[in-house]
C-alpha cells in the first residue's frame, strides 16, 4: 500500500515537472511551433518509474499542457498515445537510470518515434505531406535538445544514487 501511495506521489510530481517544462522552457521554432524539453523529463520518469505510472505520466504530463495551452487541444489526442510509446522505450530495471543499455538507446528510439509518429499527426491535423515535412526541423531539434539534457539530468541523478534512494523510500 505504501510503495503504491509513493509511486502515486512520484508520478504526480514527475506529471507537474513535465508541464512545467512545456510551460516555461519552451521556445519557438520559427515554423508555428515550439521546442521544449519536457520529453527528457518523460524520458528520466519511465527510467524511475514501473511502466505503468511512467506511462500515466508521459500521457498525463504533456497531455495537461494541450489542454491549458491556447490551440493545444489539438494535440491532446495524438500526445497522449505518442509519449507513452515513447516512455516504452525504457526500463526501471538495474541499479541506476544509464546502467542498461536499454536506457542509453532508449532516448534516440524515444525521439525517433516522436518524430515519426508527430509527422503523421502534422499530416493529418494540416491536410497533408507537407505539413509534416514543416514540421520536422523542429522535430528533429526537439529530439536532440530531448536527448542531451537527459544525458545530463540521468548522470546527475546516477551520481546522487536516486535509484538507491528511491528504493529506500519503498
């Protein structure tokens, strides 16, 4: 009961850190869209969490900002089936977020879907190829800024022990 109040706790925290992300760090693209690095933090929760709270996560998290944002409603339909498949990527296993190997492929897969399956979104929502051959230079970019700052907040979390600590916590 207490491990499931804790995770609970946790992926609240993780949802509201991802919506902050989207909300405050986001700059636009140039193309009618913006960059944002709520996807590592997406990324960081389903390498903590067990799949099922870092996929309510990765759904709910990004999911909220569509709904708050201006015109974002759009989008609420394709975010919360792609962040999820996105988090699906990575595992809670081992003794620190980048110890498996499956963590450290795991973002570049993660940005490849969400660039895909965003493409087929643009495609959809504008009425064509053209649309999401648009969008992919900010895809792309996203994907990478996504990548490298959850490099940077994984070995930064590995080198404070968060999984020993975490764990501990149960």
């Amino acid at each position: 009961m207490r491990s499931n109040i804790l995770m609970l706790v946790r992926s609240a925290v993780f949802i509201a850190l991802i919506f902050m992300a989207i909300s405050i760090f986001r700059v636009p693209n140039g193309l009618g869209g913006f960059i944002h690095f709520g996807d590592s933090l997406i990324f960081t929760a389903a390498a903590l969490l067990p799949a099922p709270f870092s996929l309510f996560v990765a759904a709910l998290g990004p999911g909220l900002f569509n709904l708050a944002a201006e015109g974002g409603a759009i989008w609420f339909p394709f975010t919360i089936v792609i962040k999820p498949i996105m988090a699906l990527c990575f595992t809670c296993k081992g003794g620190s977020i980048l110890g498996p190997v499956r963590n450290r492929v795991a973002p570049f897969l993660s940005a490849g879907i969400n660039t895909v399956l965003y493409f087929i979104a643009n495609m959809i929502l504008f009425d064509g190829v053209a649309a999401g051959v648009g969008a992919l230079p900010g895809l792309l970019i996203q994907g990478a800024g996504s990548i490298i700052c959850f490099f940077v907040i994984a070995a930064a979390l590995d080198r404070i022990n968060i999984k020993r600590i975490f764990a501990r916590q149960l």
